[in-house]
C-alpha cells in the first residue's frame, strides 16, 4: 500500500472525526459555525471546554498530511535526520519544483538542473525512501499542483513547507505554509500548534464575464485587505458566487491569500470540486465529500443571514468583503508590491502618472498560481485569435505549466500549439521565474524594465534578481494580451492590433473554457518514486565534501543570562519579505547548507540610516561592510547582535533560512514594529527573541551605535513585556517596551535553544 496516498480510508477517519469534534464544539458554542472552525475544530487534538479566542489562544492540531518542495524540504529532513526520527508518522510528499532555473526551454533546462543538482536529488530520493515520503521527480510538475492533483481532498489539513500551499484551499482544504521544523514536528506524529486565527468572510455575488477571470477577484481582495490585512486570519470565500467558479480557479484565489498574510484561505465544497475530483481519477473520494457535504461547508444560516440582514456578519467575521463579480473589471497590481491595484481601463493613467517603462521586455504566465487546464485554454483562446490574423507576440512569451499532468494534456489538446504559434516559448513544468530562478543575460547590470506575469509575487529582486525590474501581475489571458501590444499601456477593451494584412482589430474576450478536459487529464508516467519497503536497507546520500548539504548541529542552548549591551546589526526600513532577509536567485543551492547560505544574509535588507542596501556600519571597524560580513565577525569575537525591522517584517515566502541564518551568525533578538505570522514563528522555533515595539514610535529613538539590553528573561511569561534599555553614545539611557506573543511552550523552545532541540530530546527520551 502507498504510504503517502489519499486513500478512501484515511478520508473517512478524517471525516467522522470532523462530526464527532464539531458535535461536541456546537454544544459549547451554541450558534452557527464556518467553514473554517469546522476543520480547524475538528482536527483539534482535544476539545477543550472553552472556546478559542481568535488572535490569543493557542491551538493543537493533528495535521492529515505534510508537502515538502525540494528546497525547503532539504533543512526539513536534515532536521528528521538530526532528531533522529525512523519513519514519518504522517504522509508526507517531496516535490522537485524550485531548483530548475529558466534558461532556454523546458527540456535543456530539466536536463541542466538535474546534472547541476544531482546531489540534492540524491540525497532526497534516498532520504524519502528511507523516512517514507513520496519522492515526485524533477518535471513532476509545482508542488501546489501536484498536490491539487493527487493528494488534496476536502475538509483535509495540511502543512506545507512553502508559502502557497494555501493554493489547495481551492479544494476546501486548510492548507497552511509553515516553516521546515513545523513540519519536521508533525511529521515526528507531534501535535501542531497554531494561533487561533481570526476569520475574514469574502461574499461572492454575481458571476465573471468577458476578460474577468478568479485572478481578478484576488487581486481586488488584495488591494482591500494589503499586503498585511490577513495576518493571523483565514480567508473564508463564500456566496453564490462562489459557486460559479472553478476548483482550479479557486485555487488561484486561496494560492495568493498568502500575498495578504492570511494563514490560509478557504472555499466551501460544491459541484465544482467534485467535477475535478472525478476528473482526477478520485471518484470514491467524490462519494465521501458528497455525502459528509454538511462538515465540509459553512451552516446554511450564515450566508442567509449575511445575504438578507446583511448586519450580522460581526457573530461569524471579524471583517466581511463583498465583492460582485458582475461588476469587477481585470485588475493589474504592482510594481513591486501585490496590493498596488487598479483596473486594466486605468493602467494606461497610471503609466503617465508614475513613469513606469511601458514597453514590456517579457511577458510570463503559469506557474503555480495560474496553470490549469482552464487557465491554459483562455490564454490559448487569445493566442488563437492572434494567429487567425496572423500576428505575433511583439515581446517575449514564457508558458510555465504547472503538472506534467497538465502539459502532456494541453499539448495533447493543442492549447500549447496555440502559443507556440504566436511565438511562446514553454517553459520547465517547475517554479523557474516565479522564484528568481531566471536567467536574463540581455539585460545589462542596472538596467530597469517591465514584466507582466500571471504569478503571485513580485517583489523587488523576486523574478529574476534585479531590483529594478518592475513586475506587474494579471490573469494569462491579460498577460496575452498585453504581449500581444507590446506595452503596459495597452488596454484589450479599447486598443486595437494590426493584422498581416494591415486591418485592424480589436480581440475579443476570451471564451468559456473547460474546467477540466472533456476527453479526461493524459496519464503520465515515470515522474514519482514510492517509498521503500525495506528502509533498513536504504542510505541516505549525503558527500561528506558537499558545498551544497550540510548536517545541522544543535543550536546551543539559552545560557540564562540576560542580553546586555547588545549592537545593532541592522536597523531595516520599509518593506523587508524574506526575500530581502534571505534572498532566493543564485542562492537557492545552498539551502541545504547554513553556513555557505548564511552569506546572503539582509543583501536586500534597506539600512534605514544611510538608505543603502545590504550594508551597514561595524561597530568593531568603524568600517561600513556588507551585514553577513558583519555579523561573521561579530560571531567570531563572541558578540550577539540584534536586528530591528518595521512594520510586517519578514512577509512573504515560508522561508526559515530567514530565521536560520540570523540565530546561526549570532543574532539574539528581532525587535519590530510587526511581524509576517510565519517569520515570527520560524524565529520563535529558531530561539530568536520575536519581540514587537509597545509604541511603534520607538523604533525612531534607535540609533546606529546604540547598544541594546534586553532584561529580565529569567522571568519571561506569556503576555509580560520586556524591559529594553537603548544605552545612547552620549552616555544616555532610555527605557522602552516591547510585547511579545510566546506561551509557555514557547518560551521552552528559547529555553531550549531552540524547538528542534526540544524534539530531539522528547525522542531521545
């Protein structure tokens, strides 16, 4: 039997919990219940008498399964490894996705990463047979894909180990990002722990027509919510709208809540996901979801009191979004930044306003986010219309897709023909440049320029490692369009193209496409590995030599002292993802090696003193040098050092190297004015103190050569603040708060160390 599958009998279990668990819940809560609470409720370890308060209290969980890609999960079973774990106790799945880089086409590139990265897929085929996971091959497809297509089903909990894996609420899953010891944890069989999020509501009315496509309501939601409005809540999409959208096209929506900062976004099951789960070969899963629909949607009184009062969404919402998708036009967003919206008919008012280069240099769809059959075939619609005229892309065209599954399919069905015909080159079934693994070598050091992508993300350095490349993001068939004119200012509404035979015309909408195929998905072969039926007999392959892999050491533990007199590494102002704390491009082949990785560490980081990026003052030198230099010598003359940030620090990608490198190089503490919910966590695991200003203000008083004390952690307890000294060069002294959120278990894991070695112990005890 294969360990990692979604067979009929797990479901079941997971479901007849779900009834149990939400029994009992009623009986404490009296009221109707969200979707929301009821998978989170019922996959809590224990019912506890009282309910949980959105934002304060802390849950347990017990996750149904655990998604790791090839990056991340390197640190993630190098931490199953240092625990000394035997076998994973929950079905767990690695993926090959981020390690190919775009160069040329989908097959050299696939050939390239696999010579280049041997030995990182060595050492995690052998580990996965060894521990139990499900091995996918490099071209296997995107994790979030793949995992849509094999392994999601409703009503499911799952973690995952990159910030998209909320792409399978598209399924009516929670599916939670986390960092790589969350999942070493729970696939050691260790409950999760979880802050009790609170709950967004986004009603849905109305259906899309014409250009309007799910990208555009999530790019709306975006520009409501910013890039931090769902912090430490899920987003739960409900309302007859919801019910004309497609499973693959719920997925894009609940795939970029993660740009909002939400835990997790959510559909309710309906129709719709049950067409793709027969569609993927799941019929017996189909029957269950059917028949425990009731568990795996929301009370029927709340989108009725909600449709018809309209006022009590307060008893089920901490905030309710409305949005008519009748009404909503296609959005684009950026640069630089998800939640910079504004509709396609402004986007030419906008060009004028803020001086963006209008002359695109590459446009790019697929990925994760926007890769299915249906997205596919609306994209392949426009090319169609294109190639009737006989016109041409007037810029690049990179098709990513998302699954082999899906690239054998449209290839099969013609879709790929239709771009390949207007000039698109595709791409490896793989990440590429949606995570800076691209390789541009037209573009000049320095040089600015314009993409159009149909991704999720687009921070500055995101795609392909320049800061000056501005990155605006649509639906695929806006992002045809637009490479189709050429310019960012080019509006399908109104613009027209000259044909071949020099008439114009204007393109029309593209037309409804198939949710799935109607001749079925093409079965593909040879893309995943089992585990071992004898792990007794498996090594794990790791070169002792080895530049890219690195056998992790136990962070040492608190030694009960209090943080004295502590420089400042780096103060950080403005945005600052994990993308600028540990950026991804060239550096992603060292993830599996913390020291070599250590050296990208705040390169993107701006120093809110002097403006520049990645570099800042040595208080040992005098001398202004990069911060990894810094902190390298700081670690060397035994110094611990702290890194003050601003507002939302740490958003974006799961990243723990984020987390790693700082508590590897010696940092102490973190002290911001907010933090991205899963940063905080990563640097709470890593024994980082996560510590937040109790006036935002603060953060000015802090000057390059201050030193830092942090007093009184003999006596750190949930909801006591800190006591921070800023000891001044002018011989002053000033008193400040900080907060925290730590509870008790998690002040051990500072006790500790960190979290890992407060698991090593309980499995060595």
């Amino acid at each position: 039997m294969n360990q990692t599958a979604t067979t009929p009998e797990l479901v079941l279990t997971v479901y007849k919990k779900l009834e149990n668990n939400i029994s009992q819940f009623r009986k404490i809560v009296n009221r109707p219940l969200t979707l929301t609470e009821k998978i989170l409720i019922g996959h809590l370890v224990e019912i506890d008498k009282n309910e949980p308060q959105p934002g304060k209290s802390y849950i347990f969980l017990q996750p149904d399964r655990v998604a790791l890609q090839d990056v991340t999960g390197q640190m993630t079973i190098l931490r199953v490894m240092q625990a000394g774990l035997k076998r994973t106790a929950v079905p767990t799945t690695v993926h090959c996705d981020h390690l190919i880089q775009a160069r040329v086409e989908a097959e050299s590139d696939t050939k390239a990463a696999i010579y280049e990265n041997n030995e990182i897929y060595k050492f995690l085929e052998s580990a996965s047979r060894k521990y139990g996971l499900g091995f996918w091959k490099p071209g296997a497809g995107i994790i979030h894909q793949v995992v849509l297509e094999n392994y999601a089903f409703p009503g499911c909990l799952m973690i995952g180990t990159d910030s998209h894996t909320p792409n399978a609420g598209g399924l009516g899953m929670i599916a939670i990002g986390v960092g790589g010891l969350d999942a070493a944890e729970t696939m050691a069989g260790m409950p999760w722990e979880l802050l009790y999020p609170k709950r967004i509501g986004v009603y849905l009315s109305g259906k899309l027509n014409g250009w309007t496509a799910p990208k555009d309501i999530i790019l709306y939601v975006a520009s409501q919510l910013t890039v931090s409005g769902g912090t430490n809540a899920i987003i739960e999409y409900f309302g007859p709208g919801s019910k004309s959208l497609s499973c693959t096209g719920k997925a894009t929506i609940t795939n970029m809540g993660a740009e909002l900062g939400a835990t997790c976004s959510i559909f309710p099951y309906d129709q719709r996901m049950e067409t793709y789960l027969r569609a993927t070969g799941r019929n017996s899963l189909a029957d269950l979801a059917k028949e425990y629909s009731e568990v795996l949607s929301q009370d029927n009184e709340i989108e009725k009191e909600i449709a018809e009062i309209g006022t009590n969404s307060r008893k089920y919402f901490d905030q309710l979004i409305k949005v008519n998708l009748s009404e909503l036009e296609p959005q684009i967003v950026g640069p630089h930044t998800p939640d910079l919206a504004r509709s396609i008919s402004q986007m030419a008012e906008d060009v004028n306003k803020n001086d963006y280069i209008d002359r695109i240099s590459v446009a790019l769809i697929g990925s994760c986010t926007n890769s299915s059959y249906e997205d596919m075939s609306r994209a392949a619609n426009i090319a169609e219309q294109a190639k009737t005229k006989g016109v041409k892309i007037k810029v690049p065209l990179l098709v990513t897709p998302g699954s082999e599954m899906v690239r054998a399919t449209i290839e099969r069905d013609g879709q790929m023909e239709s771009m390949k015909a207007i000039g698109a080159t595709v791409l490896a079934n793989a990440c590429g440049p949606c995570i800076g693994q691209w390789s541009r070598p037209e573009l000049k050091k320095g040089e600015s320029s314009t993409i159009v992508t149909s991704y999720n993300r687009n921070f500055p350095g995101r795609n392909d490692g320049r800061r000056e490349t501005m990155n605006f993001i649509g639906s695929p068939e806006i992002v045809i369009a637009l490479a189709l004119g050429g310019k960012l200012s080019f509006n399908p509404f109104t613009d027209e193209l000259t044909a071949q035979d020099g008439t114009k015309f204007k393109l029309d909408p593209p037309k409804i496409a198939p949710e799935v195929p109607e001749d079925g998905f093409k079965s593909v072969k040879d893309v995943y590995v089992p585990p071992s039926d004898d792990p007794d007999s498996i090594d794990v392959i790791i070169n002792k030599n080895s530049t890219r892999l690195q056998k992790l050491e136990p962070f040492t533990k608190w030694d009960g002292k209090d943080f004295q007199n502590l420089p400042i590494l780096s103060k950080v102002k403005g945005k600052c993802t994990t993308d600028h704390i540990s950026p991804a491009g060239a550096w992603l082949m060292y993830r599996g090696h913390l020291d070599k990785i250590s050296d990208n560490l705040l390169l993107g980081a701006v120093n809110a003193y002097t403006g520049g990026a990645g570099i800042g003052k040595n208080i040992l030198s005098n001398n202004t040098e990069s911060f990894p230099h810094i902190a390298r010598e700081y670690k060397q003359k035994r110094l611990k050092w702290i890194i003050v940030g601003d507002q939302n620090y740490g958003e974006g990608s799961s990243r723990e190297h984020a987390a790693m490198s700082p508590r590897y190089l010696g940092c102490a503490a973190v002290i911001a004015k907010s933090f991205a919910r899963i940063h905080e966590t990563n640097l709470k695991k890593q024994g980082v103190l996560a510590l937040t200003f109790d006036n935002a203000h603060d953060y000015d008083k802090i000057m390059e050569e201050d030193r830092i004390s942090l007093l009184g952690l003999q006596d750190l307890q949930p909801g006591k603040p800190v006591r921070c000294y800023l000891h001044h060069t002018d011989g002053k002294i000033e008193e400040i708060n900080l907060k925290h959120s730590y509870n008790q278990s998690q002040i051990e894991w500072f006790h500790a160390g960190s979290a890992l070695n407060v698991l090593q112990e309980r499995e060595n005890s």
